[in-house]
C-alpha cells in the first residue's frame, strides 16, 4: 500500500511590499502582512504633487478676518498660511525671514498673538505645504518645517530632541533620548527620533542626522542667495517615501517590477532585505 506524499506548503513571506512602477502615467505601493493588503499608496506621475515642498515666499495678503495670510509661492495659486501655522517671531529658529516692524499693543507679552501682529505683505517667509490646494483653493502652509529622514525628522522649530508620540514605552523612550546624547545634536537643530531607530545601528542613525545637517545647511544657503517665491526642498517621490516610511526590518521581501525606479533606492535601506 503506497503512501501518499503530502506536499509541502509553500513558505509565504509574512511582511512583502510590492512597488509597481512601470506605467508612466501612476505608481503604486502595497504593503502586505500574511497576505492581507496592509497599506496601499498610489501617485500620479505627473509632477503634480508639492505637499512637503519649503519654499522661500512672500506675504501678499494678510486678512484679519480670518486670521491668515496669502503667499505668493509661486506656484500659481497662493498659499493660505493660518496664524497658527505661524512660528512666533520671539526669537530662536524663524519661519518669518525678516522680523516685521510692527507695533504690538501693550499687554501682548507672552499670549498668543494674531496674525497681523505676525506678518504683513511683502514680508519674506519660509513655508512648507501641508496639504495640497482643493478646486480654486491654494495649498495649506505652515512655517512649521518638518523634514522625515530614514531614522529622524528633522523639526528646526523643536529645537531639542525628542521621541516619536507613537513609542509610547516609557523605558524605551528614556533610552533612545539618552542614546541620542553621543550624537551632539546642534542646539538649533530640532530632532524627532522615529519609532524604526530603536532597532537602527549607530551608524546608520548617524548617517542619517548627517544627511539631514546637510539638508537643512543648503536650505539655509539658497535662503539666503535666492529671492521669494523659490522652492528650497522638493519632497521625494512615492517609491522612495514608501521605503522612508513603511520599509522595517522585519520586511521579508520587496519586489519592484520597474529597473528605473529601482536605481535610486539606497542600499541603505535594502541591504537587509532580499529584493526582486
């Protein structure tokens, strides 16, 4: 009597991502866990998209009613920049380039202050887009500038180093700020430390607050050399923030179906990973 040999079952990769980028006009990522769609981006690739662009830019309207400022980015449309999007010029890092001479009233000292006490037209601001712009509205702005690296982000306006909200151990937090401390973070360079560095290398994160000095450094060159509106910074395209954001250690496989789109992905961020 002969016995049936049982097939073995293939072995599934628990985490895979899948980045399918040979069509010109779209790009999409898929994360998978145990074969059930985890998270799915897709983007256009017309060249479109400007949110987490900084631009340096100029105040052309500041409408009290409604406590904001339109600025000229140059991209068309004006941007709308809310006053609580507004840095307080009080000194330290600023989203406003050139102090406004304007009078504030007494008793202003140490509350919040509305946005013609902040800004006027011509002013020269740094901005950075938060949203895109709907229908006839222009995009969202805030001089809040917040750049992601692969380990850090990159937050000026912080000016201290602190821990990603989404670590919420408390032990585990305490750990990374003191870790942080070997790194000698510039006093004026404000850091978010990313819940994927607790299972970095020293290296790597040091590559990486070195990557984002560097960043910040040219930012505040062309501020400097290039009059308003300019783009300073253009946020990378989707492959490589899907990488940024979504790619962990315990990814098992990553298959890209497009050679262009993967020449760029470092193998920083590969190394560890079987890709196809």
């Amino acid at each position: 009597m002969s016995r049936r040999r049982r097939r073995k079952k293939p072995i599934i990769p628990r985490k895979i991502m899948l980045i399918n980028a040979d069509h010109p006009s779209e790009v999409r990522v898929a994360a998978l866990a145990d074969g059930i769609l985890d998270e799915l981006y897709i983007e256009r690739a017309d060249g479109g998209r400007i949110t987490g662009n900084i631009y340096k830019a100029s105040v052309t309207n500041v409408d009290k009613a409604l406590q904001a400022a339109f600025v000229d980015i140059g991209f068309g449309k004006n941007g709308f920049l809310h006053a609580s999007d507004v840095i307080p010029p009080n000194g330290g890092y600023q989203g406003i380039l050139k102090k406004p001479r304007i009078r504030r009233p007494p008793g202003s000292q140490g509350r919040k202050l509305n946005v013609e006490e902040m800004l006027r037209n011509g002013q020269e601001v740094l901005v950075q887009v938060a949203r895109e712009g709907l229908g006839h509205k222009g995009p969202s702005l805030t001089t809040y500038i917040s750049i992601p690296g692969r380990y850090l982000v990159l937050m000026p306006a912080l000016g201290k180093v602190g821990v990603s909200k989404k670590i919420e151990d408390q032990a585990l937090r305490r750990q990374l700020r003191e870790r942080m401390k070997a790194f000698s973070v510039p006093k004026e360079l404000g850091i978010i430390v990313r819940t994927v560095a607790s299972t970095a290398t020293d290296d790597e994160i040091r590559t990486d607050l070195n990557y984002l000095k560097r960043l910040w450094t040219d930012i505040r060159k062309q501020v400097r050399s290039t009059g308003p509106p300019a783009l300073l910074y253009k946020e990378s395209d989707l492959v490589t923030r899907a990488l940024r954001e979504t790619l962990t250690a315990d990814t098992d496989l990553v298959v890209v179906d497009s050679e262009a789109a993967y020449a760029p992905v470092s193998y920083t961020h590969l190394r560890a990973h079987e890709t196809v």
